[in-house]
C-alpha cells in the first residue's frame, strides 16, 4: 500500500513494519511496529542461529507430529491426510489510509484495524461492528424518522459527537419512549455519554430530562450490578457540580438585579405628590 501526503510516502505490505519516507530527500522518517506476536510467520528478523541445521532453521520445520498432531502411525496403517500442512498466519499491512485533515491515519493489518493520531482525545472503539454500522446509515435513520435505530448505531460506533448529534434530534416529549426498550448494556453506554454531556453541554435541562428517563425505567438493574454504581456516582457527582455551578450564577444575578434597582431609586427619586 502507497499513499503519499504532501511530500512524505507511507509504505506498508509484507511486514510487521508500516514505514513513513520522506520523498525528496529519500530518507525514512519513522516506523511504526504493527505487531509483536510472534506466533505470526514473518515477526523474526534474525534466526537463533542455535537452531539451524544443515537442512535449515528447525523453527521452519515441519514435523509429523506437527502435521497430524499425533505420534507417527505404526506401520501399515493409513490413517490421516499426509498432504496437511501447518501454515501460521503471515504478518501483513493491507491498507493505509490517512484522514482528509492529515492529522490521523489507519493501517488494515492482520492484527486488525490500527488507528494513530496526533490528537490524544480521538477514540475509536465500536461495539458490535458490521458494514451496515456507519455514520451514514445513521444520518438516514435519523432522516426517516427512525431515532431509536439511529442512537443504537451511534451507540454502536461509540463515538460521542455521533451521538450527541442523535440525542438532540430526539424531542424532549420522545426520550422517555426511546429509552424503554434499550438493552443494559447500551443503557449503561448511554448514561457513560449524557454524564459526560452534563459537564460541557449548554443544554443542561435537556441532558437532565435524559438522566431522569434512565433511571425511571433502568434504574433497578442498574442498582443490581456493582460496575454500574460508579455510574450513578458519576451521575451524582456531574448533577451536584451543574447545581452549584448554576445557583452560585443565580446568586450572582439577584445581586446584580438588587443593584440595578438601587442604583436606579437613587438617580429617579419619587416624585413628592401634593396633598391638598
């Protein structure tokens, strides 16, 4: 696989090694190491030399009992597939692909989907992933109406803009509704995401109304699993800091109106009225 960025190269294929080249100086820049398992054919860049026989290296030698996974048969007896051979998996970059802002890349490999990123705070880690779990098919889930299947997908692909996209297409007369038939543990996904919402989110009733269908309809099976719990306190916890937060500004602005009212007494008297 090739895909150049600018005036840098990356190369990966036939090995454990995806390589980034600079292409005018013709120098390499960095390597990144895919794997180190070493039950993969290719992982070794230098033999035990212990090991080697005339013949070749023993670690690339077959044996019967290899083959056939039994000691060797008795004489006269055929039993088995003498044309069985015992073939590791080969080590292997499939594809390297970069994201359109140059600032992220992903290598398909034999270990599986690699992601790197200059970003620390990008995740990627789906639950249940299939071809039909994508971004798009979300965004017409959400067009046709079916908001119950788009926030499973979002769920599904874990991602958090995703699916604070969804959850805000859902009128707030519906949330009740959309959370009654989701399963444990995307209920638990759920709230993982709507507290991390209430700590950054403007939308604050709205998050709420979302925390309180949760625990209306989810909340005695959340009770009943211990990992959950340090959920509800993280609940706790964001609900607390927002009510601080929120009557510490109502303070600050009863003061403020308090002011404005004195000061505006003081600078428009009452008029006296005449009492005949």
């Amino acid at each position: 696989a090739d895909l150049s960025s600018g005036i840098n190269a990356e190369y990966g294929g036939r090995s454990k090694f995806i390589c980034i080249y600079n292409v005018e100086q013709a120098v390499l820049i960095k390597r990144f190491e895919v794997s180190r398992n070493l039950s993969y054919d290719g992982m070794l860049q230098f033999l035990n030399s212990s090991n080697m026989t005339d013949q070749g290296a023993l670690d690339l030698m077959e044996t019967e009992e290899h083959v056939h996974g039994e000691e060797l048969p008795l004489p006269g007896v055929s039993k088995g597939d003498f044309s069985k051979r015992r073939v590791n998996p080969q080590i292997n970059v499939h594809s390297v692909q970069f994201c359109p802002t140059g600032r992220s890349w992903s290598a398909a490999t034999t270990e599986g989907l690699l992601i790197y990123s200059l970003d620390s705070t990008l995740t990627f880690d789906p639950i249940d992933l299939d071809t039909d779990i994508t971004p798009q098919t979300m965004h017409s889930a959400i067009n046709s109406g079916e908001l119950l299947k788009a926030l499973v997908i979002s769920l599904r692909l874990n991602t958090q803009h995703l699916v604070q996209e969804v959850l805000e297409s859902i009128p707030s007369d519906q949330i009740h509704y959309i959370v009654s038939p989701l399963p444990l543990h995307h209920v638990t996904a759920l709230l993982s995401f709507v507290i991390e919402l209430l700590n950054t989110t403007n939308h604050l009733h709205y998050y709420t109304l979302w925390a309180r269908a949760i625990l209306t309809v989810h909340g005695p099976a959340l009770k009943k699993s211990a990992p959950q719990l340090s959920l509800l306190n993280g609940l706790i916890s964001a609900l607390t800091s927002q009510s601080r937060a929120l009557g510490t500004l109502c303070d600050s602005n009863q003061y403020f109106l308090d002011v404005i009212l004195t000061l505006g007494d003081m600078h428009n008297p009452p008029e006296e009225v005449e009492v005949f």
